[in-house]
C-alpha cells in the first residue's frame, strides 16, 4: 500500500513531474493495478486538496496544480485503462455541463468506458444545453453522459433534460449523471435514467442501460 505514497504527495503538493515519474515506474514494474493508483493515491489525494482549500489552507493554484498533476498521471494510465475490449457496446456522448470546468473525474469515466467498448464522444467542459441537443440529434448516441462537480452547475443537467424532451429526442437514448455533488436522488428528480459516483460503478450502469435498451 505505502509502496506508490510519492504518488499520492506528488498530485497534493502539485508536483506533475514526481506524479508521471512514479506512475511510469509503477507500470515499468507491472505489479500494481492502474485503478489502486487511481482509488488508494491520486483521488484520495483530490480529495485532500479539496479539504484543504475547504479550510483556506490551500487556494485555486492548488487545486490548479494537483489536478494537472493528476492529469500527467492518467495519461501514462490510460494505455493500461483501456484494455483490449473487442465487443462494440454502444456510443456515449460526455460533457461537463455549462458553467464547470472540471474534467478529471469525467475524463477517467471516458477512459474506462472506452476501455470497455464503447466509442465515447467527448465535449469537453463547460458545455452548452445547445450543444448537447444538436449531438444527440445529428449521432446515432446509446447515451448521454453529464458530470457536474460544483452545486452551482448541477441544476443543468435538468435543463438538458427538459430541451431533449422538447425537442422530441428525450426518447430515443438513455441518459446517465454523475460528480460529487450528484445523488441517486437528484438523478431521479429530473428525469435521467441512471447515477453513478464512480468510473468502475459508471461502466457497469453503462453496460445496464445498454441492456435494458433504448
Ligand atoms: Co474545484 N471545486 N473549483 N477546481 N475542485 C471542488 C469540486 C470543491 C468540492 C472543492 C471544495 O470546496 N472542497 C468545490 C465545489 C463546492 C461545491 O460546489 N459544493 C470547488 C470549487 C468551489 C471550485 C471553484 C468555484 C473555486 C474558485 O474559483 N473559487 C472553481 C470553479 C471553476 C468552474 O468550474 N467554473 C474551481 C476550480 C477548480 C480547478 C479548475 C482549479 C480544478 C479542476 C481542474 C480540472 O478538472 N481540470 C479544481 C479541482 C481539482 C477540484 C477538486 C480539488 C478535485 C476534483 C477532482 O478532480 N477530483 C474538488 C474537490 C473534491 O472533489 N473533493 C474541487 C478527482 C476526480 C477523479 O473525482 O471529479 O469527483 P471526481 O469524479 C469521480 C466521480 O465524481 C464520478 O466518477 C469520477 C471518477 O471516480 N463522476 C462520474 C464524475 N463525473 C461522472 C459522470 C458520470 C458518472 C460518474 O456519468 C456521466
């Protein structure tokens, strides 16, 4: 467990060179599984950032800086993430809605989905009702993916929802939700089909939905 600790350090102090070093070697090495890294040292440390700007400890660079640190390191991930999946599963539009530019969660559910065998079309952040609309309308999409991370910007999703429903698109793919705000209970109050508050439990309702068809 202590082994990758330099991981976990490197992304809270914002260091991206340590993080890319350490996660190279822990590949080269190839006895630890990409998604510990993930679970046990870079989100935990996320999240300890998190806290600390929570308490004025740290500020924007901060958080700046560690996510640019996590980022390095999931690109070295990535390869490994995504697997050799031969089945087609399906296609999966992703954004992070309008107003939030935070990527890093939503990214790594793309990869992982992508991993999987889905063809993930990727937004971007900060993505408009507009936008989201006219991809769904001129892709044959399976679903619509939509990450919010902050309180202020999770209320978007709804609007999405409501103008697929007046366009007359709502109908024709399933949509899925998710971020740390996100709950199962916010996901039914406005109408999406699924939730999920992981990359690993994202894939399997991905899969779920896929099933339970459109
Ligand atoms: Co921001 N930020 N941030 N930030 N930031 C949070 C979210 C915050 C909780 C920090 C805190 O106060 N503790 C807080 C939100 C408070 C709230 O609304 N309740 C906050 C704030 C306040 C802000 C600003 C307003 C700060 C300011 O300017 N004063 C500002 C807003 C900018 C904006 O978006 N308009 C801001 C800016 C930023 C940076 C740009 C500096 C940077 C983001 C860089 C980037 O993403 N490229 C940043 C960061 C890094 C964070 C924290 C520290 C880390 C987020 C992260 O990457 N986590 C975050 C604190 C925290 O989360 N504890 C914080 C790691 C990632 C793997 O987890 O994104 O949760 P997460 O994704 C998970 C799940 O949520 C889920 O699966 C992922 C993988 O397991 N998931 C999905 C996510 N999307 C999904 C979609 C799905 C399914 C699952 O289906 C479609």
């Amino acid at each position: 467990m202590e082994k990758y600790n330099e991981l976990y350090e490197s992304i809270l102090h914002g260091d991206m060179g340590g993080a890319v070093k350490v996660t190279e070697k822990a590949i080269a090495e190839g006895e630890v599984d990409p998604k510990s890294l993930i679970d046990d040292y870079m989100t935990p440390a996320m999240e300890e950032v998190g806290r600390r700007f929570e308490r004025q400890e740290a500020f924007v660079p901060e958080l700046l800086m560690a996510g640019r640190a996590m980022k390095g390191a999931l690109e070295i991930l990535k390869p490994a993430l995504q697997g050799q999946s031969s089945s087609y599963l399906g296609r999966i539009v992703m954004g992070t809605v309008k107003g939030d530019l935070h990527d890093i969660g939503k990214n790594l559910v793309a990869s992982m989905l992508e991993g999987c065998g889905f063809e993930v079309i990727n937004l971007g952040t900060d993505v408009s009702t507009e936008k989201f609309v006219e991809v769904v309308r001129n892709n044959q999409v399976d679903i619509l993916g939509m990450s919010a991370l902050l309180t202020t910007t999770m209320s978007y999703m709804k609007e999405v929802i409501e103008a697929l429903k007046a366009e007359g698109l709502r109908d024709r793919i399933k949509i899925m939700v998710g971020g740390a705000p996100v709950t199962e209970e916010f996901a039914r109050q406005i109408g999406a089909d699924g939730y999920s508050d992981n990359a690993n439990t994202a894939v399997a309702l991905a899969k779920q939905l896929i099933r339970n068809g459109n």
